[in-house]
C-alpha cells in the first residue's frame, strides 16, 4: 500500500526522468522585453550620436576627430586613464582582499565607503578634490590644474569598479587549495601568482576594462581640479563641452565617437582575454 502510494505519480505531472517542456512562449517574452528596453535605453541614443557625427559628412568628422585640440584631449585622457587603471588593478585587489580575508574593527562602514562615489555626485566629488588639494590645501598639497590632481580624482571614482568586481570571486575561491598548497611548501608569493590570480583574472580585467571606461569618460570630478588647460589638463569631455559651447555639436559628436570605440574595443578585448582565462582555469581543474 505504502509503495504504490509513493510510486504515484500526480496527474499532470512529468514522468519519473522525462524531461520538462521548455516554456518558449515566456523566453522569447523576455528575450523581446529585454531587447526593447535596451534599444530604447543604449541603442537608440548611440545611433543618435552616430548620425549627429555623420551629418556633416566623412571629411568634417575626421577634421573634428583629428585636430590638434582633440588630439592632445585624447594624450592627456588616456594616459591618466591607463595609470590610474593599473594603480587601481593593485589596489583595488589589496582592498578586496582585505573586505573578505580580515577582519578589524569598522569593517561594514568601510565597505559602505567604497560604494560611495557610485551615489556621489561626481561634481561633489570635484568640490572634495579641490578643498583638499587646491591652492587653500590643508594638507599643503597642490594638485589644481595638473595631471596628478586630475588623476586622483579618477582614483576616487573608478575604485569601486574594480574591488566590486574581484571581491565576489574571492570570496568563492576554494581556501583549501591555498591551504594543500602550503602544506606542500608553497610560500605566499607562489600561492598568490600560481593559485589566486589566475582564478582573479577574468574578473580583474572585468573591472580594469569598467574602472578604463569610466575614467575616458569623466567630466564631473575633473572639472575644477583639472582647470582644462589646453595641451595639460584638458580631457576630452571638456573638450567636447568647449564644442558644445561653440555650437560646433557635429565635432562634439565626432570626439564622442571617438571615446565610445576607444571604450568598446577596450571592454571587448580584455572580456575577451578573461574569457580564455577562465576557460583555462576551468579546464585546468
């Protein structure tokens, strides 16, 4: 009696080890609504731009583009944004690593402080920078109008990026490979290049490609600090401003374009890389 109850199967329910009918009805439902939003939301506005740039023809854009003006925006902006992305590589992993690996006292408001320039208004974040390091510096540090000033302040804002991105991976990281590894004579240097960092890598370039894109991009928190000094400090979305301002939206655009591809093909590459690493690391288990 007690088995034929328990062999019973509900009416309507699947057999014993069939399979359950995909519901394509509600996955292309989620598909379509996802497609739209991101079409009204990022596709849209990128073809807008696209068409902005286009309408003064190939040869206005390129003229925009390349112009001594535009050129030394893109020299000052991506030679800060490549430095602070490799200094936020290392220590945006030193913060992370710290959240999950120790613990000390204050640890929770820490780890609320971290998320704070993603609620910041970056230009609050520019009235910070330039009350500490302006010309009334109380630490009587001057960094208005210079590259180092522009630089911290993309340090400030482009932080998160990274530690948001590595932390969930270290806190999933099996600690009993570090542990057999040691107990085999694996000093912390070896442990940290051999074991953690190749699990770290897809998620590393994950947040160095966000904290990149971010800081190409920046207006708000550079603009009283840096001073968008032609040729020193000017990144290109002050120079886009300055286009804006004198009605020249076509060469606006252009410059925009020319961030946006920059920014995508940085993105893809490096999420192309992490993906192979992942997937070596996955094999390699």
């Amino acid at each position: 009696m007690t088995s034929a109850v328990t062999g019973a199967v509900a009416p309507g329910a699947p057999a014993p080890g069939a399979t359950r009918p995909r519901r394509s009805g509600t996955t292309s439902l989620r598909v379509g609504a996802a497609s739209i939003w991101l079409s009204v939301i990022v596709l849209l506005p990128l073809a807008a731009i696209v068409w902005q740039a286009a309408g003064g023809g190939w040869t206005a854009f390129w003229q925009a583009a390349t112009s001594n003006a535009a050129l030394e925006s893109y020299k000052v902006t991506l030679s800060v944004s490549i430095g602070v992305t490799l200094v936020n590589l290392v220590f945006g992993l030193l913060v992370a690593w710290t959240f999950t690996r120790d613990d000390f006292p204050g640890k929770r408001l820490v780890d609320a402080v971290i998320d704070l320039p993603f609620a910041l208004p970056t230009i609050v974040a520019s009235l910070v920078m330039l009350a500490l390091y302006g010309p009334n510096s109380p630490v009587d540090l001057h960094l208005q109008h210079t590259k180092w000033g522009i630089g911290v302040a993309l340090l400030f804002v482009t932080l998160p990026f990274v530690v948001r991105s590595v932390q969930p991976v270290l806190l999933e990281l099996d600690r009993d490979v570090e542990e057999a590894a040691a107990s085999l004579g694996a000093n912390s240097f070896t442990i940290l290049t051999k074991i953690i960092l190749p699990a770290l890598l897809p998620s590393l370039l994950s947040g160095a490609g966000l904290a990149f894109s971010r800081a190409i991009g920046e207006f708000g928190s550079v603009v009283l600090i840096g001073g968008a000094v032609p040729g020193e400090t000017e990144v290109s979305s002050q120079w886009i401003r300055t286009l804006i301002e004198n009605d020249d939206r076509t060469g606006a655009a252009a410059i925009s374009i020319v961030l946006l591809l920059v920014s995508f093909v940085v993105l893809f590459v490096l999420r192309a890389v992490g993906s192979r690493a992942a997937k070596r690391e996955e094999l390699a288990k």
